[in-house]
C-alpha cells in the first residue's frame, strides 16, 4: 500500500511568533496505520496536525516551506472542501465540535455543508452511527450526553464523511480510563473494518503501545524519534523528551539495569503479567 | 422568573402538535397573533384563545400554557384598568385586555412546541442566510455549556472566598466581574475551537447546504391550518365589513 501522508521539509513559523512551531520535519504514514504521535505540550503535535487537514495555511496564517500531501495530493494546493472529505480531525474536547441540537443532525452536519442528496446522507449517517454503536443516542440532544457519548458522536460525525485519514489530538485527555480504553478499541475495529488510517496524538501511551504500528515523538518542533513502539520505547531514552514512559516499559528497563534480567520488550501489561507468570505469549 | 420563562421553553414531546410541521406551528401562530389584532369583538377574542387552549389541551402542555396566561393576567389587568380610565369603554378595555393574554399565548405555543433544530430548519426554508441561521444554531446550542461553565466558574472563586450575595447592589455587580471574565475568555478559547471544527467540517462549502430533515404536510397539519385558516378569515371579515374601525 502506498502512503497516505506524506510530510516534507516542512517548517511553520506562526505570523506573531518569534520562532518555528515545526521544523525540518519528515514524516511518510503508510495507509491503514495506527500511527501514535507524543511529545510535550508546545512542541509542535497540533501545528503538524493543522498542517495536515489544511488549517493551515488556509486558515492560519504564517512562514510556510516543504510540503504536506494526503493521498498523493499537496495540502497546500487542496481547498477545504475536499480536505475535509479526506482527513477527518477529532479534537481534543469533544464539547466544541458538536453543532446541531440532536446527535444523527450533528452527525449529518459535514454532509450538509458539502450538498450531500438526502437520501444518501441518511445512509451515511445510519452507517456511522451504527459503526459506533450509538443508533439509540440518534435523537438526544448533545447536553443528555456523557463524555464519552459525545466523543463517539464526534468521531462518527467525522467518520460519516469517509475519510482516509483520521486525527485523533487527544481523545483521552477527558475520559475516564475505562472509556478510554473502549476508545483505542474502537480506533482498532474502525482500522480493521475501514482501512482507515489513524493518527492519535496521546500522552497516555501505556493505552495505545499494544495497537500502534509507529510511534513518533516530537520535541520543539522537531523529530526526535520514530520507529515501531517496541524500536522507539526501548531503543531511545523518550523520557528525556519530556514523553511518559509506560510504567511497563519502565519495570522491563530497571529490570534490565538493576538486576540484569534480559529485557523481553514487552509493551503491554498483560505481556508482561503473563511474562512473569512464566507462560507462553 | 424561571417559572415564567418556562411558558417559552420547548420540552419534547410526542403529541400530535409537536409532530406538526414546523411551519404549519409558525403559521398557526402568525395567524393566532394577526387574529387577536384583527379582532374586534370579546367573543372573537374568546375564540381565539379558546381554539389556542384546545390546541394546547392537544398538545399536552396545557398546564405550561395556563401558567403562562395567569402570569399575563396582571399584565392584562394593568391594561384593562388604564384603558378603563382613559376610554371609560369596558367593551374596549375588555378587547385589548384579553388581546394581550391571546398574543402571548399564540406565541408560547410555538415555542414550547417547536424544537431548536425544527426552528433552525424554518429559518433556512425562508432562505435566511446560512450564517445568521447558524449563529442562531451556535447560540441556543450553546446556552447549556455556558450555564454549566458560569456555575463552575462561581463555585471556583467562591471557594476562593469570592462573596457573591454580600453588599449593596454596586458592590454586588463588582462582584460578578470575577465571574464575567473568565466566562467571557472561556468563550472566546472555545469560538477559536469552534471555528477550526466547522472549517474541518467543510462549514460553507457549498452555497446551498442540504438538510438531513424532511417534511411533509399530513392531514393533522391540514386540519390544523385550515381551522386557523377559518378563524382568521371570520376576523378579516367582521373587521372590514360588520363592525366599523373604530380608534378610541
């Protein structure tokens, strides 16, 4: 399969800002991915994100070189519109991106904007809301809901549009552990049953290590690691770039250094459980 | 006042008025508020409001209905009693005194039965721009995530020892300034986020967006207009033709 997302050479310097938001920045996702991107806070992730669905330099403005291409075609040279129907971005706080007074009219809203038939539209809109398992929440008003509830009529919101690309910029960060991890298992079934290819920006990376096929870690505005998670966890000291490393991780590496036990680079804590337990994996 | 404003506040519902197309509500109601203008005569005026009642009856919110016209009333009464003082007429002070009660009636009705979404979707049928219809939509959609952030926000500098009931009215405005503004840099933070999420939703991307709603005129919305239809048609004729305009 080809890659999805190509980035470039690319550097972005906001127009009232002293230096570059990102820099020199390489990047090729291929599709059907699950690609984790981590860093500390200001160090470029939702910049490069904007980037990539056209935000900028459609909507911010600023120094722009290199390039961005989603499917073969160049962010820069796409309008909005055909942006929109290839990367799908869910932001951080589901609240914000919830328009319309019930869930399916929410869901609809892209098509709307786009001239979608409505009869079309509806199918898209069953489709999406049953891939999300959340045909009964059709006709409640986004107040009647939990976060959860609207983090999933946000994504289905973006997913009724049929992206190839989806963002995920911290879908986590206002759930609670066990909706989170009903999340990342949907990020899975969705990537399974579309092809589609993910992108999640997540401090959390204890919750995504064990599905992610790459992990990519940012530091002022620049790449400082990439590889698949086991590469990057236990080959490169992440942590001195400001990234939380998985306790799992943890335990194996003071393992390795304290008592020399050799390091199995296991990502997740049932690995690891099972590891210990002496059984087979 | 809550009490109050619960007469003009949609609740869902599952009656036939509320199933009603949402322009066959606004059209009753245009037609109920140009009536009880048109109209002349107490009697008219009591059919009017009673044709409301019964619609209210039907549609399962008489009881929020009633509320509103008691409230009205007081009102009612002011008008009567100036009017009394002024016209010395009681057939007069008694029209406009019930004309008033029948057009706040014809308009809660509308409200408490029509939903936002079914009130964004006459507005984009009478071709309103869509950025007017949608600073509408963001406006209504938004008051529950406001009300909820104003009473975080009052909670957290009260617990930062912010007395909010305490001083005369001067000291008690001052005090609602630690409130407004955060409330107002929270809603400036969350309009930036609003904005990327509709430009990533392909916001205005065609001139004429599509809607995922449809109606369709049935019997009940027929029936509903023709009658409002018939009683507006009674008032235009006894206006124009059985009792002479009369201004006080």
């Amino acid at each position: 399969m080809g890659d999805i997302l190509e980035v470039e050479g690319l550097s972005f310097k906001y127009s009232d800002a002293p230096r570059n938001a990102v820099s020199g920045f390489n990047l090729a996702i291929p599709e059907g991915e699950i690609v984790v991107l981590a860093g500390p806070s200001g160090c470029g992730k939702s910049t490069l994100l904007r980037t990539v669905n056209g935000l900028i330099p459609h909507m911010y403005g600023g120094e722009y070189s290199g390039d961005v291409r989603v499917g073969g075609s160049s962010v820069k040279g796409s309008n909005m519109r055909d942006l929109a129907q290839s990367v799908g971005f869910l932001f951080q706080n589901p609240e914000n991106q919830i328009f319309m007074f019930t869930v399916e009219r929410d869901v609809a809203f892209g098509l709307e904007n786009l001239g979608v038939p409505r009869n079309e539209m509806r199918a898209r809109v069953d489709e999406a809301l049953g891939l999300l398992r959340i045909g009964d929440l059709a006709q409640r008003a986004p107040h009647e809901l939990s976060d959860g509830q609207k983090q999933r009529v946000a994504l289905a919101g973006v997913l009724a549009m049929r992206p190839k690309l989806v963002i995920l910029d911290e879908p986590t960060s206002l759930l609670d552990p066990r909706t989170a991890s009903e999340l990342v298992a949907l990020v899975v079934r969705l990537r399974k049953e579309l092809g589609t290819t993910f992108v999640v920006v997540e401090h959390r990376l204890d919750l995504l290590m064990g599905v992610a096929d790459r992990l990519v870690v940012m530091e002022g505005g620049k790449k400082v690691a990439e590889g698949t998670p086991k590469d990057v966890l236990f080959g490169e000291e992440v942590g001195t770039h400001g990234v939380a490393v998985p306790a799992v991780t943890r335990v194996q590496k003071m393992l390795a250094g304290e008592e020399g036990v050799g390091v199995e680079r296991l990502l997740t804590p049932s690995e690891l459980a099972a590891a210990v337990e002496g059984r087979e994996i | 006042m809550m009490w109050l404003s619960g007469g003009f506040i949609f609740r869902r519902g599952e009656s036939f008025y509320h199933r009603l197309d949402p322009r066959t509500k606004l059209l009753n109601s245009l037609l109920m508020f140009v009536t009880s203008l048109l109209a002349r005569s107490v009697f008219e005026m009591v059919l009017v409001i009673a044709f409301m009642v019964g619609l209210s009856a039907g549609a399962t919110v008489l009881m929020r209905v009633a509320r509103t016209m008691t409230f009205t009333a007081l009102f009612s009464g002011f008008i009567f009693v100036v009017n009394i003082a002024f016209t010395r007429n009681l057939d007069t002070s008694l029209l406009y005194a019930i004309r008033f009660i029948a057009i706040v009636v014809s308009t809660s009705l509308f409200f408490i039965t029509t939903s936002p979404d079914e009130l964004e979707q006459v507005m984009r049928m009478f071709r309103l721009p869509r950025d007017v219809v949608f600073a509408f939509v963001t406006a209504v959609r938004f008051i529950p995530v406001m009300m909820l952030d104003t009473i975080q926000i009052m909670d957290a500098q009260k617990s930062r020892g912010l007395e909010l009931e305490k001083g005369n009215l001067i000291r008690r405005a001052r005090n609602m300034i630690p409130i407004l503004i955060p409330l107002v840099v929270n809603s400036v933070v969350r309009s930036g986020e609003l904005a990327e999420a509709m430009e990533s939703r392909a916001y205005g991307a065609v001139p004429r967006p599509t809607t995922l709603m449809a109606y369709k005129a049935r019997m009940t919305d027929i029936g509903v207009a023709l009658a409002a239809v018939a009683l507006f048609a009674v008032a235009a004729y006894s206006f124009y033709f059985v009792i002479p305009v009369r201004f006080p």
